[in-house]
C-alpha cells in the first residue's frame, strides 16, 4: 500500500502588508513619543521662564511652585475659606422644617436662598391663587424663625388654564449664626 499525504492548507505566498503595517505603526509610536518629549522639555523651559520672572517683580514662590503676592493670596483664600464655613454652619435643617411647616399643598416652593450678609432669605413659589398666596405669606410670619416677611413680586400665569400666582418674598430670618 502507498502513502497517503493529506495537505489540508493551501500555499499561500508571503504577504508583506502585515510586517508592513507593524512597522508603519511603530514608526508612528517612536515618532509621537518624540514629539510627546520635545513638548514636555519645552513646557519645562516655560515653567522655567515664569518662575524667574516672578522673582523678577518680587514674588515669593509658594510651596506649589507659582509665584503670587503672598499676603493679598493669602487673604484672599482665608476669606474663601470662611465663606464656605458660613455656609456650611447654617442651621440648614432648621430653615427647611420652618419653611415646610408654614407650607401647604397648594403652595409649591420653587426656590430657597438664603442671604447670609442681609440676613434675609428668598423664597420663590406659586400657589394656586392670590388668597393662598397671602395666607402663605402670614404663616410664614407666625414662624419663630423668621421676622417680617414682605411681598417682593407676583405675577399671575395667564398661559396656565388654572392661573396660579407665581412670586418671590423675602424673610428677614432670625435663625442665622
């Protein structure tokens, strides 16, 4: 009995486009990375250049490396810093449970802003007519937490079939720090 040869793969030539196309692409990453350092040196030397000109007009470099007026920074910062303090002491709490005990279903509160230098706050609604509005405004009054509250406008919402009256007041609040 002869040999059996069994040849299951066809010849296929070489083909050079994949080598190719890896060499192309490793080209492109040895050239990128070049241009990646060339950039980074030239960031360098522009930092460079920064620093000594801030020491040229009498600024101090901080611990960051950036030259700035120290004391006017500085200041700057501390007054940042105490504002987001206030605002972070505010008795939140207390402001939301007044507001939301004065209210009633047919008030829906659209914003709240409190004023901390003015010791006011904003609060913006619509309710469902004039008469609801004002009952609104003399419950807040009642409330403990704040002082005189005023009408400061309103606008009746002729495009809307119900017509509810849309209006801001402001409240002198006596809960603030």
């Amino acid at each position: 009995m002869a040999a059996l040869w069994l040849d299951y793969q066809q010849y296929r030539p070489f083909h050079w486009a994949g080598p190719l196309l890896l060499a192309l692409a490793l080209l492109a990453l040895l050239l990128s990375v070049a241009y990646y350092l060339q950039l980074n040196d030239r960031a360098a030397a522009w930092e460079e250049k920064l620093q000594s000109i801030g020491r040229g007009h009498g600024l101090r470099p901080t611990a960051d490396g950036r030259g700035a007026h120290e004391p006017e920074r500085l200041a700057l910062e501390v007054k940042r810093a105490n504002e987001v303090l206030r605002q972070l002491t505010l008795p939140w709490e207390q402001l939301f449970q007044t507001v939301e005990a004065a209210g009633d279903r047919k008030v829906t509160l659209l914003a709240l802003e409190p004023d901390i230098e003015k010791q006011q706050v904003k609060i913006s609604g619509e309710a469902r007519d004039m008469l609801v509005m004002l009952n609104y405004i003399a419950r807040l009054e009642e409330q403990e937490a704040f002082g005189s509250v005023f009408l400061q406008s309103h606008q009746v919402q002729l495009q809307d079939p119900e017509r509810p009256v849309r209006f801001a007041l402001i409240a002198d609040w006596r809960g603030q720090p």
